[in-house]
C-alpha cells in the first residue's frame, strides 16, 4: 500500500535529484528516492555481512564506507 509523505530538501538537493531523474529517464522525483532507497538498502545490507560497496570505473576503483 503506497502512502503519501512529505520531505524537505534544500534547492542542491532537489538540482540533483531532478538531474537524477533526466539521467535516469525516472518519471518522478519519487522514483529517484525510491531507487536511491533500495541501492543504500542493497549496500547496508552488504557491509552487514562483511561487504563492502565499491565504484569502479576503468582500472581504478573507490571502496566507500557507510558507516
């Protein structure tokens, strides 16, 4: 059951989450929290067990704590 609740951003943050959403092709700023949602869930649940979140691009990488 979806319910409809009510969050403050700054104006940056809203700029990122609408180029969020362009990039993405999402239909709303809703989509994009979503997403973003269940990736930082994904990525918890990974360090939780001992994993770690890593961005790579090409030969480098970055490994980002969450904690």
């Amino acid at each position: 059951m979806k319910k409809s609740r009510s969050f403050s951003f700054d104006d940056k943050l809203l700029g990122l989450v609408d180029d969020l959403r362009r990039k993405l092709t999402l239909g709303n700023r809703s989509a994009v929290v979503r997403r973003a949602l269940v990736l930082l869930d994904l990525a918890v649940k990974a360090e939780e067990e001992g994993g770690k979140l890593c961005i790579r691009a090409g030969d480098s990488f970055a490994i980002i704590n969450l904690k």
